[in-house]
C-alpha cells in the first residue's frame, strides 16, 4: 500500500466531529446493567449474546443490539409490565464492544490492533493512545485512514510517525465511526 497514491485528510474532514445527534447503541458482547426500581431480584448484569438478544428475569430473547439503552429501558418495562404494575427501568452499559458501524479500527503495525468503540471527539492521537502506538517495524507515515463519508469510501494519507515519534500535533485528524486505520510494516 504506497501512501503517495492517497491525498492527505482535507481541511473540512481534519476536524469532524460527531455532533448531538450520536447515541452509543448497544452490540453483541456488551454488559448491560439492568435496574428495576423496587425489584432487585429483577435487576442485574447481563450479556448481549452474539445474536444480538439478552434475557432477564422473566424476559427471554429480548432484541438489545442496535437499540440505545433508553431504548432498551423502555422495551423492557413494556415486556416488565406483564408481571409487574408500572415498572421503572434503568439500563447502564458496562462493558463497551460497540457495532461495527460505531467502532473505529486498527490493523497492521499498532501494538495492540483492535476494534475500539468510537468515542464522541476521538482523535487520531486517542485511537494510537489506546493500542499502544506503533511497533519498531511500522511504517507510521505510510499509514492510510479508510473512510466511508458521504455514501462513498475515501481513502487518506496519514502521517504516524509524524505524529507520534515527532510531535507534529498538526497530523492528529478527528475520527469518524467506522473508520479503519491501516498501518504497513516498514521495508528495509
């Protein structure tokens, strides 16, 4: 993969942000914490199953993935609401997976590559922050940031080593979710 073949991150892409309208929705491995006012032997932690559904007390296979965990709070006191006069939910997520359209991606020559959930304001800084940095074989600046934005996938030039190994804080680039950042291994 030669970075000279991809333009740079534009100007108007180097600072997108997500704005109000994103909300976490719960995947396939998360932990969600669910509390029912009153009721602690409804209450607990449970898993979303790789099929995307959970089950609680009195509730099996429930639908959780893709939905916000408000959502899910609501679903559940509507299903709660067979057994129980006027539930009151609560839903926390505990542990973090993301779907894939909410994460953002690092394969080749990160430490540690991984899928890591996007965060609101999630920098390129923050991503390599998260898995460790570069190994003693990347090639940082040959790097390529893969894009889907505007219906379209674009691809970008990234500058690593830059970043990371010189300080140049001019290269971090905002992170959108779903991005995938692909870093080669240096040619000697």
């Amino acid at each position: 993969m030669n970075s000279k073949s991809y333009p740079p991150v534009p100007p108007d892409q180097r600072e997108l942000t997500v704005q109000d309208g994103y909300f976490y929705q719960i995947a396939p491995g998360d932990t969600v914490n669910i509390f029912v006012w009153g009721l602690n032997e409804l209450s607990g932690s449970v898993p979303v199953r790789p099929d995307g559904m959970l089950t609680t007390p009195l509730i099996e296979d429930m639908q959780a993935s893709g939905k916000t965990p408000s959502q899910l709070a609501r679903d559940l006191e509507k299903q709660f609401a067979t057994y129980v006069r006027s539930p009151i939910v609560t839903v926390i997520v505990n542990g973090f997976v993301g779907l894939p359209t909410q994460q953002v991606r690092i394969i080749g020559e990160a430490m540690k590559p991984a899928a890591v959930p996007f965060r609101k304001h999630m920098t390129l800084l923050d991503l390599m922050i998260e898995v460790g940095g570069l190994t003693e074989f990347a090639s940082g600046n040959k790097a390529v940031l893969v894009r889907y934005y505007g219906g379209q996938q674009r691809q970008y030039s990234v500058h690593l080593d830059d970043l990371i190994r010189h300080g140049k804080i001019a290269e971090n680039v905002s992170l959108l979710p779903g991005d995938i950042l692909i870093i080669p291994e240096a040619w000697f």
